[in-house]
C-alpha cells in the first residue's frame, strides 16, 4: 500500500512495517486540542454526542509541559481515509470552540 507523504502517511507506513493488520478492527484514539483550556462546556457536549468513549486529560497529566487534551476512543478498521476523514470531522464539530484535530493513535 502507498499513502500520500504526510504525517499520517508515514505513520501508516510505519503501521505496516511494524505488523499491523489493517483489515481488522482496532482501538483507535484521535486526539482533540485547544488553543484555550479548558474547553467549552458546549464544545464537550458535542463530543459527547457524537463519540461514545471520550476522555479529558487535564494539563500536567504525563508532565509539567503537556497541554490539555481530549481523547476520543473508537473501535474500527483503519485506513488513510477513514483517519483523515475522522481528523477532518471533528475539527470541523470543535473549530468554532477553538479546538482541533490532527493526531491519533492506535491503542
């Protein structure tokens, strides 16, 4: 498989050389920034609504430098699209409150 040359491309090649099976389904967690903390009380409510599994890591969770972040944990088939799709989707549910989507992880 080739994905595109970017960020979540390259991850997706690092995916496969390291054994990921991508015709299966797997915990998958995008994370969801903003530029201010904390985040709307209205900006929570529509994640809420729309994922299932979501968690709020407040700042200095891991360390004194890390920022506040939400997590949205789901369960699917990954693939290039359905990940930048899924980016795309909650930055633009979260934009007016400030916040923004571009990483994720499998867990």
């Amino acid at each position: 498989m080739d994905w595109p040359n970017t960020k979540d491309g390259k991850l997706f090649d690092r995916l496969k050389r390291s054994g990921v099976d991508f015709n299966k389904p797997h915990s998958i967690v995008f994370n969801v920034d903003f530029y201010q903390w904390p985040p709307p009380a209205d900006a929570i409510n529509e994640l809420q609504q729309r994922y299932e599994q979501l968690k709020i890591y407040e700042p200095g969770k891991f360390d004194d430098q890390q920022e506040g972040f939400v997590a949205l944990k789901t369960n699917a088939k990954i693939s290039y699209e359905f990940v930048t799709d899924t980016q795309r989707e909650v930055t633009e549910l979260v934009n007016e409150y400030g916040g923004y989507c571009n990483s994720w992880a499998l867990c």
